[in-house]
C-alpha cells in the first residue's frame, strides 16, 4: 500500500464531509417541496447519491480513524480529546446511515419526510462538531504532525512576542527560578526570573528570556542553589515549554535527548516536537505550578536536576491538581551545558 504521512484518516474525512455536507444542503433546498419539476427532480438524485457516497466515505473514515489512533504519537490529554472526536464522528455517521435508509426505503416520494429533514439538521450539527474536534487534535495537540516549522528567522512585531532570546548557561546571567515539573502526560512549565525587568515567555516550545514580556505562568516557591547552572537550566526548560518558545529550547536540549513520558519514549528533539511538545504547551499555558523541592546533584561535567511540583488549573473546563517530578541529567560540553535526558511523571 502506498505509505500517506500520517495515515490514511485525512483523504477519507474530506470525501465524507464534502458529499455529506452538499448531500445535506441538496435535500433542505430541494427536498421538502414536491419534485415534480425536473430541475428539482435532478437536484434530489444528485442529493442521493452524494449522500450514499457521503456514507461510504464516513465508514471508511471511522475505520481509518481507529487505524490512526493507534499509530500516531499522544499523551493522556490529547487522547481524551481523540475519544471526543471519535464519539461524534460515530453519532454523525449512525444519522446519516439512517437518514439514508429512510431515503431508500421512500425514494419515490415527491418530498423529503419532516423526519429525514430534523435528521439532515441534527447531522450537518454533528458533522461540524466532529470536524472542530477533529481540526482541534492536529492543530492543538499536534497528533499525526510529523515536523514543526522552522521559526529561528521569522520576527514578530507584536507586543507579546519578542523575536530575541537571551539565553542563561553556566557563563551568563542568573536568574532565580525555581525549576518545573512537566507532567508524564503534560509537562509543567512555569515562567520566572532573578532580573525584575526580565520574565519567561513561551513560543513553541523552546525556552528563552523575553525582555518585558508578561509572564503568563507562575513559580512559588524558593529553591536551594537555584543560581546553579544546572537549576537555571531546568528553568529555561520550564519556561520554554511554559511559554513555547521553541528556539530556546533547541538551545539548551541535545538532539539526541532521550524523553520519558506518559509510558511512551521518544529517542530526540525532533521526535518530541512532533509528537508530545504541541499538547504539553497548550496544557501548561493555563496551570499555575508551585515548585515543592528541587535537588541539583554536581557530578563536575555532567549534573542532574530533580525537582518535584504541584500543578493545578483548569484546562478545557476540567479541574486538574497533580503532583509532578522531573528528571533532567544534563552535560556541560565546550563549556556549554545540554540537557540529554527528560523524565516526567505525574500522579
């Protein structure tokens, strides 16, 4: 079989809300007159063939939807939104199957029933719900993206985003930060900052120093050795996925880190970008963290950071209180410190 990136899913849903959509926009023209008149007449059989075409497609999306679910990469959030879009999907095609059996069983009628027409209303609804929840797992949760633009040289103007990055390492400037703790679904990422005219902002997941940029995550807490080069890298990472910054975090993060999450690996920064990154930063843009307990272990070269946090917040509208630790080993190469591997958990 030919091999489509990521899978089959998106050349049957287009088919299926196409036929469903001009199906149903046919019939509620058309098909609660009489259909006497020829131009009505050959309105309805356009209508019903689209609509059986528009169910086969829906089957053959319902089936290579399940198929996907299984072979792109997710965590517990973005999984729970997979279970919604599927949930409506089923309803939209239980309706249209019916309102096509109904449709066949009276095909020689000169109208459409009132029950075939409150059908086509509630299945052009549906429809359009499933296809939002849908939009909502690729572009929101990045679920079947195989690779994130590019943004090193793209500026932006506004007053929320800033297109420079200072970056704090082991020879620069200290900030104190309490680390972060990402989720083993979601990470945590909080924003802090030593320098009163400094605070953390997110991009796409990399973390970088914003001047006078709002913070929109909060750290509570004071940690011992937070000035440790280590610590302030922990910090980085925090704000980087806090905020989404992304070229900040291939400034501090190795290519080839190693990343613990939610059960699942994923063996380099390419990989968690596209795959966890996208729903880790939309999940830690609306919790406050408050970071219980951070140790840095110095092993000269090399460090390791492990900080333990409260996350809490509301994310579409479900309450969430975790308990969250994260592991970073990082090493200082050319005198420049990396983070080469990540571990989160939550509870």
């Amino acid at each position: 079989m030919i091999e489509i990136i990521p899978n089959w899913h998106p050349i049957w849903v287009h088919f299926a809300v196409a036929l469903l959509i001009t199906s149903a926009g046919l019939f509620l023209m058309f098909g609660w007159r009489s259909s006497q008149a020829n131009g009505r007449t050959n309105a309805l059989i356009v209508a019903r063939w689209t609509l059986r075409l528009g169910v086969i497609a829906s089957i053959g999306a319902l089936l290579t939807g399940y198929l996907a679910s299984g072979s792109v990469m997710h965590d517990d959030v973005s999984h729970a939104n997979m279970m919604v879009h599927r949930n409506w999907a089923l309803a939209t095609t239980a309706i249209f199957v019916i309102i096509a059996l109904i449709d066949y069983l009276k095909q020689n009628a000169t109208r459409v029933s009132v029950l075939s027409i409150l059908l086509l209303v509630a299945g052009s609804v549906t429809l359009a719900i499933t296809g939002l929840e849908g939009a909502e797992n690729v572009y929101q949760y990045g679920l079947g993206v195989q690779q994130l633009p590019d943004i090193s040289t793209h500026e932006h103007s506004s007053g929320e985003e800033v297109s420079t990055h200072e970056h704090a390492d082991a020879t620069g400037e200290s900030h104190e930060d309490a680390g972060h703790t990402p989720e083993e679904n979601v990470h945590d990422h909080k924003q802090s900052s030593a320098d009163d005219s400094k605070s953390a902002d997110v991009d796409d997941g990399h973390a970088h120093f914003h001047a006078d940029v709002p913070s929109t995550v909060k750290i509570e807490s004071t940690i011992e050795g937070s000035n440790h080069p280590a610590s302030l890298l922990a910090t980085q990472l925090a704000n980087a996925i806090a905020i989404g910054d992304v070229n900040s975090l291939r400034s501090i993060v190795a290519p080839d880190v190693l990343i613990f999450e939610s059960g699942s690996m994923e063996s380099s920064l390419t990989e968690y970008e596209g795959h966890h990154m996208p729903a880790d930063m939309a999940f830690m843009k609306t919790m406050r963290r408050e970071v219980i307990s951070q140790q840095v272990i110095d092993s000269g070269d090399s460090a390791t950071v492990v900080t333990r946090a409260r996350v809490h917040g509301k994310y579409k509208d479900q309450e969430f209180d975790l308990n969250s630790t994260e592991t970073l080993l990082m090493k200082r190469v050319n005198e420049q410190w990396k983070i080469i591997h990540i571990h989160w958990s939550s509870s």
